[in-house]
C-alpha cells in the first residue's frame, strides 16, 4: 500500500528537480520516490553486511592476528 507524504521545498530547489526529473522522463513524485527506495535499500544492505561481519568477528574459529613472518621468509625466493 502506498501513502502520500507532504515535502516542502524552496522554489529553486523545486525548479532544479523538476528540471532533473524532466530529463529522466519522471515526475518530481516519482523522481523522489525511487532516490529515497534506493537510499533505504543501500541502508538495509549496509546493516546486514555489518550484522553479518560481527558476526564472523564473534566466531570462535576466526583468529587474529598471528604469527610475524620474518624478514627472509618474507623475501625468499
């Protein structure tokens, strides 16, 4: 289901985007409306990958760290 939500913008602002979503064949509505589906997708994305990282980070079996290789071992050829 969708809902109307009211925006308030100032005049040049409001030129701009209607200007932009002209050039995208798009209504100043719908213009808005897709930005701000993709900012709360990315958000969502973000969060889960972050979830999921802490997560790993929690694992037993991750380690840190660990052993320093030496300076030859590191060069050897």
């Amino acid at each position: 289901m969708k809902q109307n939500i009211t925006l308030s913008l100032d005049e040049q602002t409001l030129q701009h985007a209607r200007l932009l979503a002209a050039k995208r064949k798009l209504s100043v509505s719908r213009l808005l409306a897709e930005d701000l589906a993709q900012q709360v997708a990315q958000d969502c994305r973000y969060e889960q990958a972050k979830r999921q990282a802490i997560a790993w980070l929690g694992e037993p079996g991750l380690e840190l760290g660990g052993v320093y290789l030496s300076r030859e071992a590191a060069h050897e050829r």
